[in-house]
C-alpha cells in the first residue's frame, strides 16, 4: 500500500484521508516508505533506457516494410556512409 486512495471529487472521503494521515504518524511513514521503495524499484535509468528501447524496436518494426530505391543526390555516393568503428553487426542490432 503507497496510499489511500479516494474518489475523484469526493470531498468528504479526501477529508476523512486526509484526517486520519494527520492523525497516525505510523501510517505516513509507512505509506511514505512504500512509496519510495515503488519509485526506486520503478523508475530506474535501466528501466527507462528498456522502455526507450522497447518503443524504437516497435517504430522501426512498423516502418519496416519494402522501400524504393531513392536515386542519390547530385555528389553523393549510392553506398551507404560507414560510422569508423562500428562494425556491420553492431549497427544491425542498434
């Protein structure tokens, strides 16, 4: 438990919520600390970069697909540019 949760515009059971956090210190210091620990556990750098991850793989899954072959522009080479240091491989799995 991270809260105590009421309905939206429900003034009285905001109230009453409100009172009984004032009147039980042992209840908002436990609620706070679940609260923390859900954060920390949650919302995390690595969960993040997954979540980020995630939504790339879905967006490229989607715009995959068959293409035309442009033309190249006027100066520029058909082939594609290469990124020094960085192997076929790795770019596949990007």
């Amino acid at each position: 438990e991270t809260c105590l949760a009421v309905p939206p515009g429900d003034a009285g059971a905001l109230a009453a919520a409100l009172s009984r956090l004032l009147a039980d210190p042992a209840l908002r210091a436990r609620l706070g600390r679940a609260g923390r620990e859900r954060v920390l556990d949650r919302f995390t750098w690595a969960r993040a970069a997954q979540g980020t991850v995630a939504h790339y793989r879905e967006a490229i899954a989607r715009s995959a697909g068959p293409r035309r072959a442009e033309a190249p522009s006027p100066g520029r080479s058909a082939a594609p540019a290469s990124v020094a240091g960085v192997s076929s491989e790795s770019r596949a799995t990007c």
